[in-house]
C-alpha cells in the first residue's frame, strides 16, 4: 500500500505531502520568494545509456508493486461506483480530517503530527505548476507525463473554481526525478526555496524507496495558512499507473489537503491503495476547500458550521 507524506512550512514552514507504498514498505508511515534561477535539470543534457543499478532495481520494485496491487483489485480508476457511496456527513467527517490535521509536525521531517487540530491553508494566488525532469528521464516518458500533469492542471481549475495552469516561471514545481538525478536536482531545489531547511534537503536526497512521491507546499512569510510555493517530486521509476496516482495524489495534497485518512472513502487520500486517481468525492472536497466561504487561517471551530453547509449543499442533506 502506498503511504502519503506533506510537509507544511514557511518560507519558512512547509507541508509534506507524499505517496508511499504499504504493500512492500515497512510498517511505519511515512507521508508526500525569489525568482528562481534558469531550471538546471531540463538542460539538454544526454539521458544515460543504462540506468544505475539502484534506478533499475526500483523499476523492477514498483513494477511488481503496482502488480500486485492490481491483481488484488486495488488501485482503481473508476472514481467510485455504487459499491462506494458517500452523503454528506461523510463529506462534512473527511473534510475536517483532511484540511485541518497534518501527518507530520511541521518543520520535524516525517515526524507524525499529534492529533491537534490547526487553521485552514490554501492558495490564494493563481496557481502555475512549472514541469521539470531529470535527465535520467527518456523523451516519451516526458510527453507522456506533460500529457497528463497538463490534463490535470486543467482538472483541479475546474473542480477548485481556482486559476490553475501549466507553464514557465511558475510557484508550484513539478520534478520528475529518477533515482540518479535527485543529488544533482538538490541546487535546483535550493535555488527555489532558498532558505529551505537541511532536514528537508535530506528527505529529498535520500527518499527511502516506500515513499512514492511526495509533496512539500511553502507558504508565506507574512501569512502562514497562504501558500506561495510548493516542490512536487515524482520517481521516474514508477510504472504509468503508479506515476499517475502520485500526480494526482501530490498536486491535490499541495492545494491544502494535507493529510491522509483510512476512513476517506472512495478517495486517493486514503494508504490502501483502493483508488488511483481522483474520485467524485475529492473532487467535492476541493470545492468545498475553495469555496469562497472558507478563507485561510480560520480555525476548525470557525470553519465548521461553513464546510457543513457546504458539504450539504454539494451532496444533499438537510441545512
């Protein structure tokens, strides 16, 4: 099963959001403003003849883990059927989970966070996710993947109501990274966010091969529930399917829902790997997020009796 990991921080605190897997991880869960300099990564630069034998061995890994997963019917991309129903309460349960609790302490690494409720965060700038790629990563493999990240884009402005995009010079950086870029993507990343701290460069640089892909969103120095930035990381390794679910998973969880649940249902922000890509119900969940009601820093007190009415009027219910 795959595991999420966010991390929440500044320009100064960060969210890490990432994907993991549980299926052949170990048992504990690891969860996911300067112009930047020109992308060193994209540089047209020759993709190596073979891949390390680390790299190699992690394809043959999630290959099989993605196999595995589908033969026993997980990983769905059918976004939730009859045998998967939902109303408003659950609504109303899995938005206060997801937008107001986060896996892991924030500025602590993959600590796991305490069960303490904190204040609505989201974007309130337009949204531009910039694509780079490792240059381990083959030229099909990046059509394919600008493919669907674009796709993607377009889908989350709808469902969000909020300006999202593709393109350059953007504040929500998408790095698709095989295990023989990421030391050298580590100047890139610094020059993005800067002042990011040691303890989240290593989490970059040695990623532990359970966690898939992960997702660490900045927010502002002058309001801490705003983000401005986020950094994306997802292993070129992967097979389509699983890269798929980390772009879905990753670029959701950096709008504001930070956390994961067992009891989220059908929905991607979920580790037992049942859904691969976004369902009907994350969609609402990014609507009621984005709902011109709600506004950054409210606490879950404060924000409750909105999201619920909300969530009410998204699926039926009494008011």
């Amino acid at each position: 099963m795959r595991r999420t990991a966010s991390i929440f921080a500044l320009t100064g605190a960060m969210a890490l959001v990432g994907c993991t897997d549980a299926t052949m991880a170990p048992p504990t869960s690891a969860r996911p403003e300067l112009r930047p300099t020109p992308a060193a990564i994209t540089a047209p630069v020759p993709p190596r003849a073979e891949p390390s034998s680390a790299s190699a061995a992690l394809s043959t890994y999630y290959a099989r883990a993605q196999a595995d997963l589908q033969a026993r019917g997980l990983l769905r991309t059918d976004g939730g059927r009859v045998d998967t129903p939902f109303d408003a309460e659950t609504l109303i349960r899995n938005f206060e989970t997801l937008a107001f609790y986060d896996e892991y302490e924030r500025g602590r690494g993959l600590t796991p966070a305490r069960n303490v409720s904190g204040n609505l965060r989201r974007w309130e700038d337009p949204v531009r996710m910039t694509i780079e790629f490792g240059a381990s990563v083959p030229p099909e493999q990046r059509t394919a993947d600008r493919a669907v990240i674009n796709g993607y884009a377009d889908r989350l402005a709808r469902v969000t109501g909020h300006p999202i995009s593709t393109g350059a010079d953007g504040n929500f950086y998408v790095m698709v990274l095989g295990e023989d870029d990421r030391v050298a993507a580590l100047p890139r990343i610094q020059s993005i966010v800067p002042n990011m701290n040691p303890a989240t460069l290593r989490i970059i640089r040695d990623i532990p091969r359970s966690i898939h892909c992960l997702v660490i969103a900045f927010s502002d120095v002058e309001n801490d529930f705003v983000y401005r930035k986020a950094i994306a990381i997802m292993r070129a390794e992967h097979p389509p399917l699983l890269r798929r679910s980390c772009v879905h998973e990753e670029l959701a969880q950096g709008l504001g829902l930070a956390n994961d649940s067992p009891r989220a249902r059908p929905s991607i922000f979920n580790d037992d790997d049942e859904f691969a890509l976004l369902t009907t119900h994350d969609e609402m969940l990014l609507q009621m997020l984005y709902d011109p009601r709600l506004t950054p820093g409210m606490t879950l007190d404060q924000a409750r009796p909105i999201f619920t009415r909300i969530a009410r009027e998204l699926a039926g219910g009494s008011s």
